[in-house]
C-alpha cells in the first residue's frame, strides 16, 4: 500500500469510529469529544492492536505516523489558535473575581501539591531513562492541574448552566488556572531542554522574544488588518490566509526554541484583538477544519502510544494513586476556594466537579509530556485514561451535587444556583 493510499484509509478509518464514538457518547449524556477521545484508545494497541494484530500493524505501521503525526500538530495548533481568540479576562464584581482567583489558585496549587507528593513514587519504575527527577516531577504536577475549559464550557452550555453561580465561576476560574498552567509547563519544557547545549538559554530567551513580538508589534499590525469592513461587520475574506501565516509561523518558531507549537498559536491568538465578531469569523472557518477532521488525528496517535502493560502488576495500583490524587486535587482544592468565598457547599462541589473535567486539555498536554520524552508509554496510557474518567465524572458529579432544581438570580438578571 503507498504512502498516499495509506494515510487516506487511516484518516477514513480514524473519522468513522471517531464519529460513532461521539455520536454515542452523546446519547450518553456526554459531550461528543470524550466518545472521540475514547476512538482514539480503541484504534491503539490495547483494543484494535489486540484484536486484529495483522491489520493493526499494517494500518498503523510506525513509518506511517510522521504523517499523522504532522496533521494532528496542525489540529493542536488550530485548535489551542482558537482558544487564545476566546480567551477572556474574568468578567464580573469585584466579589466574583475574587472568588475566581481563588478558585482558580487553590485549583492549581493543590493539585501541584499533590502531583510533586507522588512524583517520587513514581519515578523509579515509570520515567523514561535519562530524565531527571524534577523535570518528571513538574511536569506531573502541571499533568494534575490541568482543566478542560472548552469540555467545561460545553457541559454549562448542554445543561443551560452558564450564567448560574457555579457555572460563572468555573469559567472564570478555568481561564487562571488554563493559563496558569501553560505558562507552568513552557517551564517545565525549558527546564527539560536542559540536557541540549544552551537549551534552557534558548528557550527562556526565545519565549520571551516571541512575547514581545506578538504584542508589540503582531497585536498592533493585525488590529489595524482586522478591522471590520462591511455590512455583516466581519474582517475582508484576504485577511484568513494572514492570519493562518501568523499562526504558522508563531507555532514554527515556538517549536523552533524548544518549546510546543501549541504555545505560539496560543500566543498568536491571544494577541488578537477580542471582538466577538472576528472569533465568529475565525470559528465559521478554522472550527471544522481543526475540530471535526484534524484533532481525531491526535486522539488516535495518542491512542499508538497506549500499552496494556500500563495496568498489569504495580501499574494497576499507580494509576488509582494517580486518578485519587487528580480528583481529590481539583475537586478539593476548587470546593475549597469557592467556599472560602461565602458560597454554599452545593455550590462549591459543582464547581469542583467541573473543574475536575480535563478532557482534551489534558491529552494536549501529556501528548506534550510525552514527545519531550519526559513520560514513557505506561505512565502516557495512565494518565490519558485518567484524563477520560475524570471528564466523564464531570456531569454525573454535577448532577450529584446541584441537581436539577431552578435556581435563584444573579444580580444583573442572570439565573443562578440553588440556595
């Protein structure tokens, strides 16, 4: 089979399960991603692999996956694009971010804690060779701490909980600690790049060159490109392929000092101006691309990097300390934060549950971890499964502590939580 024939019938086949899978998950009561993130594992060694050998091994041989290797950094790096152009600082009084701050550090810090508690457990049988003990341990630490925002803004928005209490304040809280901890893992990855010559110099000076060139002189260049033009108030259709460039480029040159392409498309995207009407534009045209063909390229490469041997023997103990100490982390640490706020405690738990919700944020990440060859595949099959049960407990923890009942109003009119 030629390279070319090859890599369509895998993305047909990758599109296919993913597409049942979501479609599944969904009548589940779950958002679609977690059915394509599980299609993801199911394509991988453990189920498809253990099958159907042959078929497995021909279908996903190991010189095929550079090519979906490429497509799935496109997708993270479209994607990870998005979520910069989305971003928002905290909206709200004085007393909500307050409580979002909160929230959001006490959702960090706790699962940091926790992480850095563990790491030593954990080194000796599942890093990689070579690595050091404190490049592992920070980036398990970053791994607790992550939170899906765009899994959690979708559960608010399918269970109408957006503009309640808690659903108000695990967005804001989301975005700190989002941002918290991919400034935290850009770290990390300098630190890691210690063992190149010059590494950790080029990394932290490069960073901090593609931050000044992004807002000091991308941010101006492009508001003055952007600027609506037209009836319907959206940018010139031209400017798409500018800013695809700027993506591409930041992404290049992120990779290019030691860094994760996702890291300049986030940045670029930051940049950009916060109209609502660009991110309506940039969504219509980058979303289908990214989300619907390019990210089930990542879940299942992820996916060929899972091995059963993960749970047999002392790993099937290590990965219940890991998910314990992930949930207790988040939904603890969160809870905790929202209560110290003068919330009550059905509040605090929700807001906790959603927090806990890692989804695809999560597998950006570790997939990160792994190709800086910080994790190896035990402790990478790990923590994707933890990533998946941690994103399914989100509704049913939801369910559990809010419930269903109507709740009361906030004060500009919005409905809120239950008293």
């Amino acid at each position: 089979m030629n390279a070319t024939l090859l890599l369509l019938v895998q993305l047909t086949l990758i599109l296919t399960v993913a597409r049942l899978c979501g479609l599944l998950l969904r009548r589940l009561g779950q958002p679609s991603v977690i059915g394509e993130m599980t299609a993801g594992l199911l394509l991988g060694p453990i189920v498809f692999g253990h099958w159907m050998p042959d078929l497995h091994g021909t279908l996903f041989a190991r010189p095929s996956l550079p090519a979906l290797s490429g497509l799935s950094t496109l997708g993270v790096a479209l994607f990870m694009f998005i979520v910069g152009v989305e971003l928002r600082a905290p909206e709200g009084t004085r007393a909500q971010l307050r409580s979002a701050f909160s929230v959001g550090l006490l959702g960090i810090v706790l699962p940091l804690c926790l992480g850095l508690a563990i790491a030593p457990v954990l080194y000796p049988a599942l890093a990689p060779a070579g690595v050091a003990f404190w490049p592992f341990a920070l980036f398990i630490a970053a791994a607790m701490s992550v939170t899906a925002f765009p899994v959690l803004a979708r559960i608010l928005k399918d269970r109408q909980m957006t503009n309640t209490v808690p659903g108000r304040l695990a967005l804001s809280a989301a975005v700190i600690d989002d941002g918290c901890v991919w400034v935290f893992l850009a770290v990390v990855l300098s630190l890691a790049s210690g063992g190149r010559s010059g590494g950790v110099t080029l990394a932290v000076v490069g960073a901090l060159a593609l931050v000044a060139i992004a807002f000091l002189v991308l941010k101006p260049f492009y508001a003055r490109l952007l600027r609506p033009a037209g009836l319907d108030g959206e940018p010139p259709q031209g400017c798409l392929v500018w800013i695809l460039i700027g993506v591409l480029a930041c992404s290049a040159f992120a990779e290019w000092i030691g860094l994760h392409a996702v890291f300049g498309a986030f940045l670029f995207g930051v940049c950009l101006p916060r109209d609502d009407r660009l991110l309506h534009f940039l969504a219509k045209r980058i979303e289908p691309v990214a989300i619907v063909l390019l990210m089930p390229v990542l879940f299942a490469l992820a996916g060929q990097n899972t091995t059963l041997e993960a749970f047999t023997g002392a790993g099937l103990g290590a990965f219940v300390l890991i998910l314990l100490v992930a949930v207790l982390g988040k939904v603890v640490g969160c809870a905790t934060g929202a209560r110290l706020n003068g919330h009550g405690w059905r509040e605090s738990l929700s807001v906790g549950a959603l927090m806990n919700a890692r989804g695809l944020m999560e597998l950006i990440v570790i997939k990160i971890g792994f190709d800086a060859g910080l994790i190896g595949p035990e402790l990478f099959t790990m923590l994707f499964a933890m990533t998946l049960v941690t994103t399914l407990m989100a509704s049913p923890m939801l369910s559990l502590f809010y419930g269903q009942r109507r709740g009361r109003t906030l004060p500009d009119g919005s409905a809120a939580g239950p008293l």
